[in-house]
C-alpha cells in the first residue's frame, strides 16, 4: 500500500515535470496545495503515532518527513533531532536544518 508521503512526493514529482509556473496564481496555488497535503500528512502520522501507542509522547524513537531537497519521505532518529541542528539526507545528501519549531 502506497503511503501518504509516497503519494505527496508523486505529486510534487508531477507538478516538477509539468513546469508549473509558480508566479502565477494556479502555479502559487498548485504549490501551496502541495505543501499544505505534505503538513496534513506529518499531522496524521504523528496522530496515528499517538494511537498506536498511548506514551507516544515519552517514547518517539524516530519521525518520518519528506526531504526537501529529493522529496523523498525518510526518518531521523530521535537521537538526531535532541542533538544536532542539522542533519545529512540519507537518500540525497542535502543537508537539513531540524528546527524545533512547529508553529
């Protein structure tokens, strides 16, 4: 079964190939759509982290994002994000930034 993040990574692969014009309202309008699915999904995994678990919240070994640099979903351990402010992309080597900010 697909999961969501391969599903959200096809689609920026899509709208990547079809050289959406981004200056333009349905371009500005396709990319918003695009991250706002990829912010809906980190919010539906992590609830469905917390439901598999009741002590999700002591006990969360690793998170699993999309790489902004390949689109590609990964997962860093907890280890990583507590300890480093950057981290190196197991699948494209492009460097991110773990920010600890959720708003």
């Amino acid at each position: 079964m697909e999961s969501l993040y391969d599903k959200i990574s096809h689609l920026r692969k899509l709208a990547n190939n079809v050289d959406i014009d981004q200056t333009t309202g349905e371009g500005k309008l396709m990319v918003a759509v695009i991250d706002y699915l990829e912010e809906l999904t980190d919010a539906v995994n992590y609830l469905n982290n917390i439901k598999k678990d009741s002590t999700a919240f002591e006990n969360i070994d690793s998170m699993n994002f999309i790489c902004p640099h390949c689109n590609e979903a990964i997962d860093i351990d907890e280890n990583i994000i507590d300890n480093q402010e950057f981290f190196t992309c197991p699948k494209c080597e492009g460097t991110i930034e773990i920010s600890t900010n959720f708003d």
